[in-house]
C-alpha cells in the first residue's frame, strides 16, 4: 500500500510555509520560529483562501457547507473558481507579525 497522498499533502503545505512566510523574514531562534508559525497556522486557517475550496477561506467555507446543510441540500466540495474573482484584500502573516 503506497502512501503518496499524505506525503504530497504533506509537501505542499510545508511549500507553502516556506514560500508564504519563511521566505520573507529572518528568525532569530527556536522560539521565534514557534511564534511565526503558529501565526502562520491561524492565518493559514481563517484568513488564507484554499483553491480545494473555491478559493474561499475556511471559515467561509465552513459557513455555507452548514448552510446548505440547514436548507436540505446535499454538502459538496465547490467547483474551483477564478481567482478574479476573489477581490478581498488579503494581508500576510508576517505583516501581522512584523507590526
């Protein structure tokens, strides 16, 4: 049995650690690095929008999964969506981090 899902799921989100914040700032020591990315993990799961889900953030994605719940339609991933489309101003973790 292969287990190539987890490791590319693995792999891409560490990607996208290091291209989205690690890449843009100097940490000094372990507990630096620890601060960083845990303001990396809240920004990564409320802030950050997900291609998987039409490129809306999770919270959003939550909202209206329940919402169609509420209203008796059958729960179903999005089909993914133009990122013209998502015109809401996003900031960075390390923008947060560095004011």
């Amino acid at each position: 049995m292969s287990s190539t899902r987890p490791v590319g799921y693995a792999e891409r989100l560490i990607g996208s650690i290091r291209r989205e914040c690690l890449d843009h700032i100097i940490i000094g020591n372990e507990r630096g690095l620890r601060r960083v990315l845990r303001a990396y993990v809240q920004y990564y799961n409320d802030v950050r929008p997900h291609s998987s889900l039409g490129y809306l953030t999770p919270a959003a994605f939550k909202a209206k999964h329940l919402e169609d719940v509420d209203r008796g339609r059958s729960p179903a991933l999005p089909a993914r969506a133009d990122l013209t489309k998502n015109e809401e101003q996003l900031t960075g973790p390390s923008d947060a981090i560095l004011q």
